[in-house]
C-alpha cells in the first residue's frame, strides 16, 4: 500500500532508532510502501542545520528519503502540513504522521491517517485502502 509520509514520522524513525515502517506493516497487515513529497524534504533540509539533536536527526531522515520514492508534486502552499492534505485528498492516500495537529487536520478532511506516538505505538483512523 503507497503512503505519504510527514516529517515528523522520518525524524521519528530517526529518533526511536527502530524500524516503524515493519510495527505499521503489522498493523495494517500488508506492506507499506512510502512516499514522500519534495516539501517534506525541504523541510527536514531546513532542520537539519546546526548541530542540535533534531538537526542531527533530520540529517538521517534526509538519507531515509533517498531510498523512498519520490513523488513530483508542485503545490504552491507555504505550509507542509497543507501541500500533504491536497496530495493525499486528490490521490486518495493515507498519510504517516507522527503530528497530533496533521493528524486531526486530516480526520477533519476525511483522510485515512497511520499515526506513530512517541512510544512508537500505531493507531490507524479513518479509510485505509
């Protein structure tokens, strides 16, 4: 199953240092396979600057995204969370989030959210194709 992925989820796989990918492929009971929008890796780009530990942990979210597939979406919206939205909404994907506010943007807007807490604990909501 394609998924879009946030930033907060690449920087979660980074922070927890275990592979959620396979906890939410349990969950959901098929295989997941990530997507990721060129927003989402300008963002992680931007914090990845600088030497704290979320900078050092989107700096490995960044080399995450190199082996995901990359969808070529051009948007013209300032905010990440918004440009998600409309992609998933006019392809009908879910999105992985590791953001409470996306993740109630989104069941707002009636589209099918994984969402990873800081435990690593999956929760599936909405329509899951």
């Amino acid at each position: 199953m394609r998924t879009l992925v946030d930033t907060s989820f690449l920087i979660r796989i980074a922070e927890l240092g275990m592979d959620l990918l396979t906890k939410v492929e349990e969950k959901l009971g098929t295989k997941i396979m990530p997507i990721v929008i060129p927003r989402v890796v300008e963002e992680l780009k931007a914090l990845a600057k600088g030497r704290s530990i979320r900078a050092k942990r989107a700096g490995l979210a960044l080399l995450l995204c190199e082996t995901l597939e990359q969808l070529d979406v051009t948007i013209k919206e300032e905010d990440v969370d918004l440009v998600l939205l409309r992609v998933a909404k006019a392809l009908g994907l879910p999105i992985l989030t590791c953001d409470s506010k996306l993740r109630r943007d989104l069941r707002s807007a009636g589209i099918g959210v994984i969402y990873v807490n800081k435990r690593g604990k999956v929760r599936v909501e909405g329509f899951i194709p």
